[in-house]
C-alpha cells in the first residue's frame, strides 16, 4: 500500500495518509493486490475535492488484513453503499465522473478469490 500511495501522491493534489503498525506480511497475488489498492485510492481521489485528505489504514491479524479508505469526498446513502460493488453501477452523485464503474467490481471479486484461496 505504500508503494501504491508513494507513487500516486504526485499527481493526486490530496494529502494521502497512511496509518498502519508496521509491515503487513502474507500470501498474495501482489499485482492483483496492488490493483486493488489502486482501484481504491484511485476512486478515493477521485471523488474528494483537491486540497482534502484521503486516509488509509491498514490492521492485521494471524488471519486477515482490513485496509480501509476513506475521504472527504460526495459520500453514498446506504442504498448506493449496497451496489457499490455490482459491474457497472455508478452512484448519482458520481455519474459525471470519468470512469466505467468496473474498478470496485473487479477489486471485489480479486479479494473475494484471495479469501477463498486462504479460507
């Protein structure tokens, strides 16, 4: 994640924080875990104003890593957050934004194929 948020950081024009206890160490696809994490920070930087923060944080145990990512950016009701990752949707508020809406969707099925490898 830090090398994803390092090389991201240039162009961004947000700050890009990034919270996490140490070094996370596990068993991966690190070009596909790496596309995630840029799928994700790239949607986060996206839809945030410049000059605002987009945090990430990372917490791991013997069994799982949490990264979550979050902005100040147009947020989602709980009706969008429920089809945030089906193939193709776009929020409202998003839809006058560049992009396909395959990001989420191909992350969520990269870590859904992780976690089945190692469950």
């Amino acid at each position: 994640m830090r090398d994803v948020t390092q090389g991201m950081r240039s162009t961004a024009r947000r700050r890009i924080e990034v919270l996490a206890d140490g070094s996370v160490v596990g068993r991966w696809d690190e070009q596909r875990i790496r596309q995630v994490f840029t799928n994700l920070l790239s949607n986060a930087i996206k839809y945030s104003p410049e000059g605002s923060t987009v945090t990430v944080s990372l917490a791991a145990d013997e069994r799982s890593v949490t990264v979550r990512v979050s902005d100040q950016g147009i947020g989602l009701d709980d009706a969008e957050l429920a089809q945030l990752f089906r193939r193709g949707y776009r929020a409202e508020p998003g839809r006058y934004v560049a992009g396909s809406g395959l990001g989420l969707y191909f992350s969520n099925g990269i870590v859904t194929a992780h976690a089945a490898a190692c469950g």
